[in-house]
C-alpha cells in the first residue's frame, strides 16, 4: 500500500495530510476555502487546495484510495428520520457522500468533535453511518483522546474509518493508547519568545495543589470568576483542547503558570500541542494561529489510525482473507470493539 492516493477535504492547515503521507501516501486533491489557512497550506505543501468543495464537481476530483475529511458538523434539518442519503442534503457531509458515491474509494476516514454521538440525541451519527453504509461501506468508529497518543492535549474527537464493502473488512481495531509520558513543560518556548503572552492581572488567585505530573490538565488557579479562558493549569500535566473561538484573557488556549508567571501558549507550542513538527512554518497573524491550531486535528492520533488503515489494507489486498493478521490487538467482533462501536453496529446491521 505505500504510495496509495488520497484526498484532502475540509483540509485546514494540512493535519490529514501530514499523517498520511508520513504513511506512505500521496495527496492527489485538497480542498479548504478558508483563504488564510490555504496560505499556511501553501507554505508548507507547496499547493493551494482547492475552494469551497460545494462548487466542485466530483468528476473534477482525481480517483484516489482514502478520502480524508474533517468535516464541520451542520445542523441536520430533518435529523432523525433516519432517511440516510435523503438527509444529508444541504449539510457539508453531503459533499463527502457525493464524491465518495462516484469514485467508490477503499475507505472513508473522517473526524469530528465529540459531541457529534450526541447531537440531535445521536439522530445526526445515526443518520451518516447509515449513509455510509448505503453507499457500501463497512463502518467503525470510537472516540478517541490525543493525551493517550502522545501529545500533552486533552482533546476527544470521533473518528469514522468505512472499508469498502467488497473489501471484507468486517472488522477494525482502533489503534491502542501510547501513554507517552509527555507534558505541557516538555513542548515549551524558551521565555524570549514568550513575553508578549503574560497576563498580568490583581485578580489572579492560587489554591494550594498537587502538581505531580499527570496526561491531563491540572487546574491551578483562576483569572477573575474562573470562567471559560480564565482557568490556570499547570505544566506538569496536558493542555486544554485548543480552541478556534473563545474568549477571556486566556482565550483559545488556555493559561499556565510558566516560570512563575500566568501566560497563554505561543502559536509554536499551540503547534507542537497538536503534534506538528517544529518544521512546520507558520505564515499568518498569532491570532490566525491561534484560529488554525484550534480547528486543527492532532496529528500523532490521525497518523496511528491511518497506519491501522494502511495494516488492514495492506492485507486484504495480499491475502484477501481476515482471520488471524497481528496488528495493534487481536481482531475482535464489532460489537466488543466499545458500547458505542456495538451500538453503531445495531444501526447499521
């Protein structure tokens, strides 16, 4: 499967991209119509994706093996009738639908927040994985946190990976948690860099605390009422989930108490939260940084799920069987995969 094709949707800042082709794969399609994240994509990809995919035709898409997308979850107008391809029209899945309709890849993989198992009281999951099954895919999903796959960021996010029916996978594990023991003091600037960050306030207060590391965020103290961007953490534990909105004085990303001082996180530590290398230019305002890391995905969990893809791939295509390939764990029924993955089984079954 090295050299396999797949396209970018809803591409951002290119975090889809990064974790395949750090798989072997190459990107023959990307399509973002926000103007400054397609400057930072240029930067590094040396390409500007394409616009807003509602206007591409998908006949003007190259064929391709793995269509990525993290797609932004409008409201279902009609959700809960569970009318499958019926209802995603008028709803940015729909373009995904579309183009995977004509060009038939091998596998969907997809990510979303959270809390799309629970929008519309799970009507809006139930009515994609219906959709995709229509369209002839075998279809898995779990949410899975970033603190668990090497990045100091608490940030649960579903992903969706559907297999092609006549590819007989009937089976998928989601790669299993790394636990690297990494921390919010291992990604940081060296202060120079940081300066402009601090927030000096008289309204800043402490609680006497444990600060023993930990893979999640420790919270430390507050900024005024305590209110959404004005919470304190240390940098012995994991960063918030990175925001593209929000505000307070720590608005974003969060405040953390770096060599005794209260200060948001730079656009470079924003980066290295969401697992992009320091290679990794970054062209526009902080404020746009700040906008673009939010929205981004986490680079190390989209690469491991990706090289479960590639695993799962790789040997339906060499031995055209699923019985007994050693990958991350051995090969489990659907419905013992998780509560949730058996309740998305009874959907789709």
């Amino acid at each position: 499967m090295r050299g396999f094709k797949f396209i970018d949707l809803f591409a951002g800042i290119g975090g889809f991209r990064l974790a395949l082709e750090s798989q072997g794969g190459d990107c023959v399609f990307s399509s973002e119509w926000d103007s400054q994240a397609q400057i930072t994509y240029q930067e590094n990809f040396g390409e500007t994706p394409e616009g807003d995919i509602t206007q591409i035709k998908e006949t003007d898409i190259p064929k391709h093996d793995i269509l990525c997308g993290g797609f932004p979850c409008q409201a279902f107008s009609i959700s809960g009738k569970q009318m499958g391809f019926k209802d995603i029209r008028g709803t940015l899945f729909f373009d995904i639908a579309r183009i995977a309709e004509h060009h038939k890849p091998k596998v969907l993989f997809l990510e979303n927040v959270k809390n799309l198992t629970k929008h519309y009281n799970g009507n809006t999951l139930k009515i994609i994985l219906n959709t995709i099954n229509e369209l002839g895919y075998n279809v898995f999903w779990k949410v899975l946190n970033a603190s668990y796959y090497g990045v100091p960021q608490a940030r649960e996010r579903i992903y969706i990976v559907a297999f092609r029916k006549d590819l007989g996978v009937k089976k998928f594990n989601f790669p299993s948690p790394k636990f690297k023991r990494i921390y919010i003091k291992d990604i940081l600037e060296s202060n120079d860099n940081t300066k402009e960050l601090a927030i000096e306030r008289n309204d800043i207060k402490f609680w006497k605390r444990d600060e023993s590391p930990r893979l999640r965020p420790i919270q430390i103290g507050t900024i005024n009422k305590g209110g959404q961007g004005e919470r304190i953490y240390s940098i012995n534990g994991h960063a918030i989930t990175l925001s593209a909105y929000g505000g307070g004085a720590a608005g974003k990303t969060g405040a953390y108490l770096v060599n005794n001082k209260v200060r948001k996180l730079s656009p470079r530590e924003c980066a290295r939260v969401q697992g992009y290398p320091d290679s990794f230019k970054i062209p526009v305002s902080r404020s746009q940084a700040y906008q673009q890391f939010g929205n981004s995905v986490a680079v190390p969990v989209v690469e491991a799920v990706a090289n479960q893809i590639v695993k799962y791939l790789h040997y339906t295509e060499r031995e055209k069987v699923a019985q007994s390939i050693e990958i991350e764990q051995p090969l489990l029924e659907p419905a013992m995969i998780s509560k949730d993955a058996s309740i998305q089984m009874r959907i789709i079954n």
